[in-house]
C-alpha cells in the first residue's frame, strides 16, 4: 500500500486516500460542508438508543408483571431499535452519506411511532428527519479544483 503525505497536516495517509483521517481535510478538493458524522443526527440518535434501553429495562422487568406478553413484544422491540440506534452511532464515521440517509429515515419513523407515548423519542425522531437532508449537502457538493 503506497502512502502520502496530507498538504494541511504532513502525516502519512493513504495514497487513494480522499479525506486526511488525522485533520479531517478533504483531498480531493471538496469543501467539507459539516463535520462529518453531524452531532446534530449522531446525537438524537444516541439519547434514543439510551432512552430505548431504558424503556427496554422498565418493559422488561416492571411491566411484564401487569401485561405479560404485551410487555415482552414492547421491550423487545425497543430493544431491537436500541441496537439499530448504536450500530448507526458507532459505524456513521465510515458509512457513506447516502446509507446514513436512509438509516435516519428508518430510524426516525420508528422512533416517532414508538415513542407516541413520550416526547423525547419523537423529538429524536423528527431531529432526524429534519437535518438529515444534510447529508446529502456532504455527497453533492462539488470538487473544487485548487491551483
């Protein structure tokens, strides 16, 4: 594998590289329209994730007592969401901007159907749905070519 030095930073990166994974410069000559992942779509979906487990946990253990079976259809399903939720979190650095799109888009929708019952998963989920259009902003921007 050949390397490269990045022009902002002087580390070595890959020579194919298109992005400086030390200082983050785009090396194709892309401006970079926002820090990619945003907080503003990592974030909603972390206070999720949290929320999620703990709805899990209350579904799981308190409400199973009054509401057997509709208690454990709950807790798994926000369980299933949670690990969806902290997938997304963990691999938004390297996903492309498309695919992180269309997770949001999943993710947003459920947590607003799910969360009918509480405001933060809804708030969460149309957080998601608003600023996500911004990362098709990262994938169409233009080169911009340097002399």
């Amino acid at each position: 594998m050949s390397v490269k030095k990045c022009p902002f930073c002087a580390e070595e990166i890959a020579a194919e590289a298109i992005k400086c994974k030390h200082c983050g410069s785009m090396l194709d000559g892309r401006e970079t329209v926002f820090d990619y992942p945003p907080v503003i779509i990592t974030g909603p979906v972390l206070v999720s994730a949290i929320w999620n487990l703990l709805t899990f946990a209350w579904w799981g253990f308190a409400g199973i007592s009054w509401l057997p079976c509709f208690g454990l259809l709950i807790a798994a399903s926000y369980a299933i969401l949670a690990y969806y939720e902290i997938t997304t979190f963990q691999r938004a650095e390297t996903m492309p901007p498309r695919e992180l799109y269309d997770r949001c888009g999943i993710l947003s929708i459920v947590q607003i159907v799910l969360g009918l019952t509480n405001a933060l998963p809804v708030i969460c989920g149309v957080l998601l749905l608003v600023y996500r259009d911004k990362l098709l902003l990262y994938e169409e921007t233009p080169p911009v070519v340097r002399e």
